[in-house]
C-alpha cells in the first residue's frame, strides 16, 4: 500500500513488514562524519541523563564568546547530525549550540519507540538546562525546532517557565489544526497494524535535489536517519503536532515562525492557526519557493541569517529594557506616587 503525496513531494510512504535494524547502526552515531560539517568547528559530542534516567546524546558547538544559546530540535525521522551544517556558522555568530537526539530517534536506546510529548518536551526543557550550565554564565536561551522539533519547542515553552528563554524559532512546524486529517493518520496507523501485522510505515526519500548536498547525502544515506517507523509512532506524531496548534495559546515568549510557500509535508493553513493561537510577540515569514526543510534547503543560509537576526534583535531589546530599567530604579522619583 503506498501513500500518495503532491507533486511536489520528493519521498513516499508505505506499508512494510517490520525488518531488523542492522546491528550496530546506533554505534555509527559516534564515527560518522558529516560530509557538510565544517572542518574548523569546535564540535564535542557526549550525552546528559535526564530526569527518568535516559541517556540523551548531544553534540555541541561551542562558541568562544557567547552572548546566548541556543538548543536545537531536529524533525521527524532525523537525529542531531541534522545540524552539523549550522551549529558552527551560529557559533561563527557567537550562539553556543547544543543538538539533541530526540527520545526514540538517533542514538537514543529508545529509537523506534514514541516516548510521549510530555517526555519529549521534559527532554527539552532538561537540554535547555543542561546547555546554560555547560556555558557557566548565566546566558539567554533560544529554542529553534524544526519539523516536528519545532512542535516539541511549543509544548515545552507551554508547559512549564524555561529560566533565561528569550524567544522561539519554529521552522516549518509540525501542526495539524484538522481533526480530519489527524483521523486520518490514526486510520493510517491502525490500517498498518490490521492489514500488515507485524508492520512499519516506510519513508522513501527519491531525490535531494532541493536540499544543500550534504544534506541530500546525509538524508539519503546515513544509517542514523530513520526510514521504517512503527504505526504507533505516526500515531503520535500525529497526536504531537494536533496538541501543539492548541498548546501555542500558552505560549507567551516571543516567537519567529517560518514556513515555505511549497511545504509539501504540512498545510500553510495548519502552520498559520498554529501562529494565530501564539500569546506573545509573534512575527510570520511564509518564504517563496522553500520546501519543507527549511534549515537543509539549498538556500538555508537565508533562513540562518534571518533566524540569527532575529535572536540578536531579541538580545538588544532585552539590553534595552534592562538599561530603561536601571535608569528608573536610579531616579530620584523611582518607586514614589
């Protein structure tokens, strides 16, 4: 059974029979060298323990003077290698960088399994801690998600005050507003289970043409990437991105939300009630001619520099509003009638 998409959709889904992953494929995680990573970035990888006990690997991109952080959540299917092009041009910009592998994704000893938004977005909130204690200086944070990362960055910052949060940045984020559609999936899932048993929904990638190459290479070929996924896990994908349109009425940091005029994964329509429900600053950007994946299309460095402009806007009027503050509290007539 095969699952069309439009006609812009370089992949397509089906219906297979569960297959072993190959032994060792989570070991690649710490040999693999991505054809796109700079050769004069600081990158360390390592792991932090959450809360629950989990092992989350990372990798890091150190700046040698940071004026913020910022954790990074990659998409559906992907792990923290995803970022391995972009991490050392925001430390190049003096923004310290810290990937995660997502519960169930990567390297995770979950991989495979859907752990829960609310465990994924603990995850989150526990990297955006981890990151400000490796800095060793108190340091505002960003989150920039990506995909279905961009999901999870809504329901953490809804869920709970993230210390130092200054600001979001949502590329392409996984939102659905139809509950219609979200049915939809769920009888998806559920048909993968009756119709095929023991089964797993299959992601094909045909072409790269649209991403950088790197990308391409890393998208197609990189054991890590996942392209079999259990009916469960669509399941709560679907589940993740229905809750993040409503999740985002909670979410009052201020929010820069991009998406491509060709997204052929989510509606322009989905992403926008998304961006209506936010409760605080809020800025749109539809950008012509992007697909999807915004951070690996050919012409991500036009997202990165909008990004990173966006976040060090964030830092001046913060240094404003902190300097209007000190003046007041200096004045003679502060605090009187």
């Amino acid at each position: 059974m095969t699952l069309s998409s439009n006609s812009f959709a370089p992949y397509r889904f089906h219906i297979g029979r569960r297959s072993p992953e190959q032994k060792g494929t989570r070991e690649h995680a710490g040999l693999s060298i991505n054809v796109g990573a700079d050769p004069r970035a600081r990158m360390r990888c390592g792991s932090f323990r959450a809360s629950d006990g989990a092992t989350i690997p990372y990798r890091l991109w150190q700046a040698k003077e940071s004026v913020a952080a910022v954790l990074l959540l990659h998409g559906a299917f992907d792990y923290s290698a995803a970022f391995e092009e972009i991490g050392p041009k925001f430390a190049r910009n003096r923004l310290t960088s810290l990937a995660i592998d997502q519960r169930g994704f990567g390297a995770t000893k979950s991989r495979g399994a859907w752990a829960g938004i609310e465990r994924m977005a603990m995850d989150a909130i526990e990297a955006g801690q981890a990151l400000l204690e490796r800095i060793g200086e108190p340091k505002p944070l960003f989150i920039l998600g990506e995909s279905m990362g961009a999901a999870v960055a809504v329901h953490a910052a809804a869920n709970t005050t993230i210390p130092r949060l200054r600001g979001l940045v949502l590329a392409s984020p996984g939102a659905l507003a139809s509950r219609w559609r979200h049915a939809m999936l769920a009888c998806v899932a559920a048909a993968a289970r009756l119709v095929a048993g023991d089964s797993e929904i299959v992601f094909e990638r045909l072409s790269g043409w649209e991403l950088t190459p790197a990308a391409a290479i890393r998208l197609i070929g990189d054991p890590l990437v996942m392209r079999r996924i259990r009916p469960e896990m669509l399941r709560g994908m679907a589940d993740l991105a229905l809750a993040a349109v409503s999740e985002a009425g909670s979410v009052t940091t201020p929010v820069l939300t991009m998406v491509g005029a060709r997204d052929e994964v989510v509606r322009l329509g989905c992403v926008r009630r998304l961006f209506d429900n936010l409760a605080g600053e809020k800025i749109w950007r539809v950008v012509s001619d992007a697909p999807h994946l915004l951070l690996h299309w050919q012409r991500s460095n036009e997202i990165l520099r909008d990004a990173t402009g966006w976040m060090m806007a964030q830092l001046r009027c913060q240094d404003a509003r902190q300097e209007a503050l000190a003046r007041n509290v200096g004045s003679p007539s502060a605090g009187l009638d």
